[in-house]
C-alpha cells in the first residue's frame, strides 16, 4: 500500500509511493480540493491536463447533496464526478469546527442543523465511514472532533478522547467489511499541547489505521504553531505509515512540513487566493512570488501571466486579459486563475520531489 523509496539524508523527507484502489502516486503529493464533488469553475479533463494526481471531497456535503442514494444510481462518486483517478473524502470531522454554531456534539456523534435544506443529519463514526465506503472513496478519514484553535487544555483534552473512542468505534467496524477496503486514515488531535497530541497518536497507534493525518491546524493558529507541533510529531509517527497534515497550506509551509516527513498536503488556497486575485509564480528553483493580478499595472501588461508556466491560461492568454476579466467579473477569470494556481502546486510537489533525489532537501 505505501513504500518508502528513498529518503533524505538532510531532512525527515522521504519519497514514497502511495497505492490506492484508482492509481499509484508518488509522495509527497498535494490534492485539489473539491468539497461538493467539484473543483471550483474546473472540468476533470482540465485537472487531468494540469497532471492533478488526486482530488479531496467531503462526506458531509456530499451527504447534503446529492446523497447516498443518488450517488449510488450514478455508480459512486467516481463516476458521479468522471472523475477515474483516486478520491480522498474527509470525515465530516473539519465542520465540527467550521459549522460549530449548526450543531450538537455528544459521544455517539455530531447533530448538524443542515442550512442548505433546513434538516438535520446525525453523523456517527460508523455512519461516516460506511457511506465513504458505499460511494467507493480511495482513502476514507475516520470521524474526528476537530477544536478551534484554544489555549483552553481541558476543552482540547475532551475532543482528544472522543476523537480516539470515535476512532476505537472506525477501526471495529472496518474489521467487519468484507472484500477490498479502502484505506482509512486515523486523524490526531491534540491543539497546541505536546502531551496531548502524544496522547492522541499513542491511542490511536493502537488501532493500527493505513496512515496517520495531523489534523487541528489550520483552524485559527499562526502556522508556527503547527510547525512547533510538526517537529514534536516527527520522530514519533510509524515509518511504514503515510503522514498527511490536512489544510496546508502556502508553499514555504508545505516545504518545512515535508522537510518533517509529512507526504499528503491538502489546502483550499490555491483555488481561493485564485478567485480573489492572488497568482502564485516561481523566481528561481523553490522560490515565488505573487502577483495580485487587479492592479493597476497589470492592465496594459501583455505579457503571459508566467513565462515559465506551461498551463492553458499561460500559454494563451496575458495578465491584461486576465487583468480585464477580473475587473469585469468574468467568471472565466476564475476558470483560467485556477487552472493556473493548481499547476503552480502540482509543479511545487513536482521540484520538491526531485530536490528530495538530489539530496537538496
């Protein structure tokens, strides 16, 4: 499933490859966020042209919409999105945190008040994974409660030991499917306290999940925060185990965190920062820059939005086009920000990689 081929001799990096019901990918990788079954103004033929190894989308929108039931009519979320490459789907667990004002929260599992359609869905551990399962996920992330950032030990403590009983309840079940499984994937909690995030991954160790996530960053705290806890982590999660720290996160964070042997990135800035004006290009080797793409400036430039770009938007098209459209608010400004975006980070992986076999990193 996960084979470590080649490691840092300067760094906790390491090369792997990762193999999934749907593909084999080489690590560290990053994956395209498509919540709702979609990557953002985005077709699956241009993810494909951009080499996209993977997309992540979310049990519990999925749940809201379209639902179990017509998934399965189109043959599972594969064929739902055309997608034949792997899924990673999240738990449901980040919108404990992102929905905390829409829900109830107890040991058996979380209540959400849904505003799309004005019900309620429980979701219970058991409920989370078998639907992942049923819709043919690649890697299916157990059920978490994922805290806001808090200096608040006791209120992290809490959702640390619900986090490892919800994990017990995962790991039961998925010793009763039968036939080829997906991947499932533990999550540590922990927030900033050291003891309790050795805590949660010694529970969880336990259990014996096909990889470890590192979840509870990205939720309110400066990033060197999740650094601090990164560097705790390193020398204590399993070698054979793929390593996945989920929201991250800016380039220069993802390198540190590869440099702490993390393997599986996940981030909705490039499609966000994307749709708002922020474009992300390479200087020299790993270096970047951005450009904000409303400026002035920008207007009578006619040169590609990045020289050494190979995507669709930079071949064809020049930053006062892209410049026009966003004034404009021509969602095809979208289209073409995004598509530009996520090469910029499939080719960030990309470098990372061969600076991982140079011995640079």
């Amino acid at each position: 499933m996960f084979k470590i081929i080649k490691k840092s001799k300067i760094s906790k990096a390491r090369i792997g490859k990762l193999k999934m019901k749907h593909g084999e990918i080489e690590t560290p990788f990053f994956m395209s966020i498509a919540t709702k079954g979609a990557v953002k103004s985005l077709t699956v033929d241009e993810l494909k042209q951009i080499n996209v190894p993977i997309i992540l989308s979310n049990t519990y929108h999925l749940i809201v919409r379209p639902g179990l039931e017509k998934i399965n009519k189109f043959g599972g979320v594969h064929k739902l999105i055309g997608w034949n490459g792997p899924i990673l789907t999240d738990s449901g667990g980040y919108q404990v945190f992102s929905l905390s004002k829409l829900l109830k929260l107890n040991d058996r599992g979380v209540e959400f008040s849904s505003e799309e359609f004005g019900g309620k869905i429980f979701l219970t551990p058991e409920k989370a994974l078998e639907f992942q399962k049923q819709i043919g996920s690649d890697i299916c992330m157990v059920l978490d409660e994922c805290p806001e950032y808090t200096k608040n030990k006791k209120r992290v403590e809490k959702a640390v030991n619900r986090t490892a009983y919800w994990a017990k309840r995962s790991q039961d079940l998925v010793k009763k499917w039968k036939g080829k499984k997906p991947l499932v994937f533990c999550i540590v909690q922990g927030g900033i306290f050291n003891d309790l995030r050795k805590k949660s991954l010694d529970d969880l160790l336990k259990l014996d999940f096909d990889g470890i996530a590192i979840g509870g960053v990205s939720v309110g705290e400066p990033f060197s925060e999740a650094h601090k806890i990164l560097k705790f982590l390193a020398n204590k999660l399993p070698e054979n185990k793929p390593h996945y720290l989920m929201g991250v996160g800016y380039p220069e964070q993802i390198i540190q965190s590869v440099k702490q042997g993390i393997d599986m990135f996940d981030c909705v800035i490039p499609t966000r920062h994307a749709r708002h004006g922020e474009l992300f290009f390479f200087k020299n080797g790993l270096n970047y820059d951005t450009i904000q793409i409303d400026k002035a400036k920008h207007a009578t430039d006619f040169s590609p939005l990045d020289k050494k770009c190979s995507c669709y938007a930079c071949k064809n098209y020049t930053r006062a086009y892209l410049h026009h459209l966003y004034k404009s608010k021509e969602l095809l400004y979208q289209r073409l920000a995004t598509i530009h975006n996520l090469k910029f980070y499939i080719d960030l992986m990309q470098k990372i990689r061969e600076e991982i076999k140079k011995g640079r990193i």
